[in-house]
C-alpha cells in the first residue's frame, strides 16, 4: 500500500442540529439514493441506463471544452479527479451571463429531488429570485427519489413529460436512446464540437460528463457532472474506540477480526446492515464491471475467478452475525439512524455522504482506507461522471431551443461566479445572512431550496460546506487522494448495448436474486455457477459481443 494506508479521514463535529441539504454536495449521496436494496450493490453500470453511445461510437463530436476561470482553492483538487476546497463562497464574483437568458415565459421542468416539496412560489424567495435573474416563470414538477423508478415510466406511457426533462443517469429507462430519438430534441448540431462556444458555460462541462447525454451517436441530453467517486466505507469513530481496533484496517484478515470487534448483538449493535458485494469485490481487485481484454473481446467481473469467492465471503460474514438480522430489508434512512445513534459500526454509502448536512454536525465518524484482501492494492471503480442528463422535448422551434440552451448555460456557470452564488444562496436576509463575511443560509434559505434546480445541469462540483461539519471538506479531499491510485474505469461506461439497454435490468435482477440467496445462506456458494451461466446464455454473452463491436 501507500502512505495514504492508515491515514486518518476521521471527523469530529459538534454545532447545532439543522436539517438542510447543502447546496453543491448532495450529488455524492445521490449515487446511494436508491442502495436501500441489494440490487445497488451488482448493478453491472455502462449501459444499463441507456446513457452511452450507440455501437460503433459516438458519430458526432462531443462539445469542445472551454476550461472555465474558477477562484484559488483553500486545496487545491487534481485532474484525475479530487475536487477543489473552498472555505468560503465568494461574495464578489463576475457574472458568466451578460444577455437576457429568458423571455419572460413559462418553464417547466421534471426532477427527481430528495427533500420535502418547497414553499409555494408566493411564499418562496428563493424561487421568485431565479424567475427574476432568468426571467422566466420556473414551474418544477418535483418527482420523489423513491417514486421515480415508477412515475417517470408512467409519465412516459402517458405522454405526460414536461417540455424538460432530467433523468438521473444510474436510473434503468429502458431504451433511453430510441426513448431520445423519438422524443427529445437532438441538440448536437447546437453542442458538437466548436457549436457549443456560443454557451460558454456548457463548454466548461468534461467531456466525459457530455458522454452520459450522447444517444445513439448524438447529442441529446445536457449533464449535471459528478465526481468520479462512488461509494465508501464509513467508520462510528465511537464504537471503534470503544472496541480498541483501528478504523483502518491493513487486510482481509484485520477487516474481518474488526468486524468481529464492533459487534455486540446482545447490546443491538452491528457491524454492517448493507450488503458489501461492490466493497469486496474492490478489495480483491476486481475489474469495474467489465473488462476489456488484449484480443478486444469484453469479460463480465461476474465471470472473474473472484467473484464467487467473495460472494462466500460476504456469506460467511452474514452467518457470523456481523450484519444486522434486518439487513436484507432495511431502506437508508433505517441504516443512517443506526449508524447516527451508534448501533451500527459501518455503513457503505456515497462519497460526501456524512458531514455534509447540519443534521451531522455532531456525528464522530470516519472513512476507511482503501485496502487489498491480502494488504496488497485494491482496486477503486469509478462512476460514470455525471448525476443526470436534461433534455428538451421534440421541438423544431429554434427559439426555444436556444432558450432552452440559454438556460443551462446559466445553471452551468462555475463556482465563485455571480449565478452560481444566486443558485447557491438566493436572496440576502430572507434566504442567507453574512457573518463574518461567509455567507450563511437562513433556515428558511435551506427549506426554499428544495426546487431540484441544481441538479439539472454544470460543469465539476468543488468541496465547500460553510455550514457543514467543521472540517468534512478537507476530510474528504483527503480521502478522495487517498484512493487515487487505486482508481479503475468501467471500460463499457460510454459503450452501447441493445441487448444491454433492453435485457440488463432483467439480468441484473436474476444475478441480483442469485447474490442475495447465498449472502441470506439459502444457497450454496456454487449455485452461483450457474446463475453466471444462465446470465451468459440469457444475454450476457451478447452484451459483451455488442460492446466489442462498438469499441472496435
């Protein structure tokens, strides 16, 4: 290992308790949104959402890239992927957008959001502050993250879409791409290449957030970056302590004898209540996913001699009773509580998952290193770099395309600058306060906010959480240094499969029942031979053909 194994990620806080969702953090907890079941923890990822380009590659080019100006950082991140720290949002920054971005019209838009509904328009600031700086008429139609998986379909079925729509991209639409082509504008002609100067801000978007909304070999749909870290393991620094064993342990072996040390059933404590499938998997150095071999062919991380092996592991662990008996039941919310009353040790959620809401501010809790089953290198899997993609209903109207275009250039404006702190503050005195020169959102600031709007479109997030937990921000720069090394792409993240886009979440669901069935011990480990075999048969060998193709 390095010399970031063993290094401390921990985080005291202490502050009074305010339930807010900080703007420009919640993304890392958006991957773990839908983890309250054992599907998360296989989910197969490129392609599965439809988000990728259509075999043979993308036949446009992506957006030219236009680094955009940014303030210095407190710490600074890197290009492979650790995000800027800032202690403080500017108060003075030049604004991006100088022409009129609306025309006084309505616009209405579909997001997925976390929160509580907002305050009506008539009693909500925020809102009426982004009608006035946009000069529209915004009209959300906010759609719960634990309804998404059935009303956006239903919405589809219906022909009930808005004329914008943003679909988080780790959700499974089937056949997004001819969903796309049939419904949605193709904006490359607009974005590909040089076209998309005429918006700045969008050019400051990574190309490999632009390869989320490339469908079928266009450009469809604008993204809302994400970093490209995924899940972690998070430590109760109090039960650690407790039990006199480290938060960072060197190998398997410690891992587990850890484990055994954090739990006390007869006091209702627990090592785990999530399966840990993805945790292990990278701990044994797995492939993301797929992998791509020498002769270009495409292997399944299902067909990888490891994974049943660590899937018996799991298992095993179960049997010990390091996980809670409700594990294979229990939604995040139960796990948060658990882990936030010290009932529960550890708990495998997304990058920028704790800290980051006042409701943490007291939290002591760490973040485990990285580490290999035998105290060699483990492996890191990536994402897929973007929350979501947005798009604009089938339209020849170049007018509201443009409009539309000039929105999102407004919402991609880059941190420090005079729209991304309206987006982030909104209006002083009835949504934020300064003190001592930072701004402070009020706690009818943090309730107004709940509009979804930022999490439509822009460009690379940054680590700045005035009213976080004191400290978070350079814990997780930390962090995320620590596991750079360790980093690993999913080699089909941007490839396209019709049997993939059709079938994944079928065979995803057969593998899914498979893992679960075993880790609950009401299978032996080598039935899951089979359920690979099955998986290959049904449509696994013709997704890995079909991605071969496309990247040949």
């Amino acid at each position: 290992m390095t010399q970031h194994r063993g290094s401390s990620f921990g985080l005291e806080t202490t502050g009074v308790s305010r339930r807010t969702i900080l703007k420009g953090s919640l993304f890392g907890v958006a991957a773990a949104a839908f983890g309250g079941s054992l599907l998360s923890a296989c989910s197969t990822g490129g392609g599965t959402s439809g988000a990728a380009a259509a075999a043979g590659g993308p036949t446009v080019a992506p957006p030219t890239y236009l680094e955009p100006l940014k303030p210095t950082p407190t710490l600074a991140g890197t290009a492979q992927g650790v995000m800027d720290v800032y202690d403080r949002f500017p108060l003075d920054g030049p604004r991006t957008v100088t022409e009129a971005v609306g025309d006084g019209g309505d616009f209405e838009f579909l997001v997925m959001t976390y929160g509580q509904p907002a305050p009506p328009l008539e009693e909500n600031a925020y809102w009426q502050t982004l009608n006035e700086e946009l000069n529209l008429k915004l009209k959300p139609v906010l759609v719960p993250y634990a309804d998404f998986p059935t009303k956006f379909p239903a919405m589809v079925a219906g022909d009930d879409l808005p004329r914008v729509v943003s679909v988080p991209v780790n959700m499974s639409v089937s056949r997004l791409p001819e969903l796309a082509a049939a419904q949605f504008t193709d904006l490359s002609d607009h974005l590909s290449g040089d076209a998309v100067l005429k918006y700045p801000n969008l050019a400051g978007i990574q190309e490999y957030a632009w390869r989320n909304g490339m469908l079928g070999g266009r450009i469809y749909g604008v993204p809302k970056s994400d970093p490209v870290f995924g899940g972690q393991m998070y430590t109760k620094t109090d039960l650690f302590q407790a039990a006199g064993v480290s938060e960072h342990p060197q190998d398997y072996a410690e891992f587990v004898e850890t484990l055994k040390a954090v739990t006390d059933a007869k006091a209702g404590v627990y090592a785990l209540a999530t399966p840990i499938t993805d945790f292990l998997l990278q701990m044994d150095g797995l492939p993301n996913k797929w992998q791509k071999n020498s002769d270009g062919t495409f292997t399944s991380h299902y067909e990888h001699e490891g994974f049943v092996p660590a899937i018996e592991r799991m298992a095993a662990l179960y049997k010990e009773g390091y996980f809670h008996p409700d594990t294979a039941t229990m939604d995040k919310t139960q796990r948060d509580s658990l882990f936030s009353s010290s009932r529960l040790a550890m708990t495998y959620d997304g990058n920028r998952a704790f800290g980051i809401i006042s409701e943490h501010r007291d939290l002591k809790f760490g973040m485990m290193s990285s580490f290999g089953t035998d105290g060699g290198n483990p492996t890191y899997w990536t994402g897929r770099g973007a929350y979501a993609i947005t798009m604009l209903k089938k339209t020849e109207d170049a007018a509201e395309v443009d409009r539309f275009l000039r929105v999102m250039n407004w919402l991609a404006a880059p941190f420090g600058s005079k729209e991304s702190f309206v987006q982030s503050y909104g209006r002083e005195g009835d949504n934020y306060t300064l003190q001592d020169g930072v701004p402070v959102l009020t706690t009818r600031g943090q309730r107004e906010q709940d509009l979804g709007f930022a999490y439509i479109a822009g460009g690379a997030q940054v680590l700045c959480t005035p009213q976080g937990a004191p400290g978070v921000d350079a814990a997780i720069h930390a962090w995320q240094s620590s596991v750079i090394p360790y980093l690993t792409d999913n080699p089909v993240q941007h490839l396209y499969s019709s049997v993939q886009n059709a079938k994944g979440a079928s065979l995803e669901q057969g593998m899914t029942d498979a893992i679960t069935a075993v880790f609950l011990g009401r299978e032996k480990a080598s039935s899951l031979d089979a359920a690979v075999a099955k998986w290959k048969k049904n449509g696994g060998d013709k997704i890995a053909a079909e991605y071969a193709e496309g990247a040949a």
